[in-house]
C-alpha cells in the first residue's frame, strides 16, 4: 500500500494519533506499506508502532544529500526535520524575493502600457 501525505486535511496532532493507529493495524494485517509524510514525529514513534502484534517491523527512510544536493538515494535512518520546503519554493517561483520581483515586474509593465 502506497500512502503519499495522509491526514493532511486534519490538524497535525489529530493526523499523528490517527497515522500512529493506521500504522499499527497495518502491521498486524501484515501489509507491506510506504507512508510517505513529513510528520517526522511518526518516525520517532517507531518503538511504539512496532510494540504492536505483527511480524513486520517499521522503519524510517529518507532520501540522501550529496554536495547539498538531494540524490534521491532512500537510506533507514531516522528523520533530520527538513522537508526541503525552502527547494520546493525556489523551484515554484514562490520566495519572498521571487514574488517580489513578479510583482516589480508586472508593475512596470503596467506603467508602460
């Protein structure tokens, strides 16, 4: 099963406490899961998880950094807390700089138009 940011339509405490009980269920169903989410507190909460009856155990993976480039290289470690949010902001044109420059940009075209 493939879950790709569950629970982001609830608040992150209700979101944890529920992933936390999905997580086990799963576990005791014996299905093979990637939950992707950036809740790193579920990944600290492994202990509790794998408390559960169930044969398969959880573990946290993460993606590499190489020269401070991400390599997309999946490694089992625990979360470093980044998300890479300022990166997916650069790349969409949405930094305060970005957006202030747009906005400089379009009232220029105004005025000479």
């Amino acid at each position: 099963m493939l879950f790709n940011e569950p629970l982001a339509s609830t608040s992150f405490t209700e979101g944890l406490y529920i992933a936390k009980d999905v997580l086990q269920a799963l576990r005791i169903m014996g299905a093979r899961t990637i939950f992707n989410t950036h809740m790193h507190e579920l990944a600290m909460n492994l202990d509790e998880i794998n408390s559960t009856e169930g044969t398969l155990k959880a573990a946290s993976l993460i993606t590499g950094i190489s020269e401070g480039q991400r390599n997309y290289k999946v490694y089992i470690a625990p979360p470093d807390g980044v998300s890479y949010a300022r990166d997916i902001a650069e790349k969409y044109g949405v930094t305060l700089d970005q957006l202030k420059k747009t906005m400089n940009g379009t009232a220029l075209q105004k005025r000479a138009s």
